[in-house]
C-alpha cells in the first residue's frame, strides 16, 4: 500500500503509471508517489502485460486494503481510460 497525503475517495484523480526497462513510476494528480528502480524481490517484468481496472471492493489485505462489512456498499467510478505507447 501506498499511503497518500489526501483522501482519494473525495474526487477523481489522473493515475499514471510509467513503465521502464529499469523502473516503474506511480503517479497521481501528475505528482510522483511510488518508484520501484530495484530487481528485489523479483525482476521489473519486461513481458507483455495486461492492464486490468477493478470497479469492486477488494477483501484483499495486500492489493488494496480490507474492506469492512460496515463500510458497503462502495463505489468506484471511472471517467476514462487512455493508453500511450512511449517510443524507444
């Protein structure tokens, strides 16, 4: 989990991620909040990937956090979704 400085539920947000050869960059609102520059404890992957949104609630510790029976129902709301290819 990352932690931000504010409440991501309050509004929508630009999540951007970066992927390198050496690195992946995690930004939101444009603003750098994750870097992992490291092979520990596995390599960056380098294979094709698939890019996946989930619009429920994770019971998931690790991916998201646990979500209590008290806080349902939850929401998730998407505005849009782009893809850009850098050129290496």
């Amino acid at each position: 989990m990352i932690e931000l400085d504010f409440d991501a539920s309050e509004g929508y947000h630009l999540y951007s991620i970066e992927w390198y050869e050496s690195c992946i960059r995690w930004f939101v609102d444009d603003q750098l909040v994750h870097e992992r520059a490291n092979w520990e404890p596995t390599p960056i992957p380098h294979l094709p990937m698939q890019f996946n949104i989930n619009l429920w609630a994770s019971r998931s510790r690790r991916l998201g956090g646990r979500v209590r029976d008290n806080q349902l129902p939850t929401e998730s709301r998407v505005r849009r979704v782009k893809w850009y290819s850098v050129p290496s």
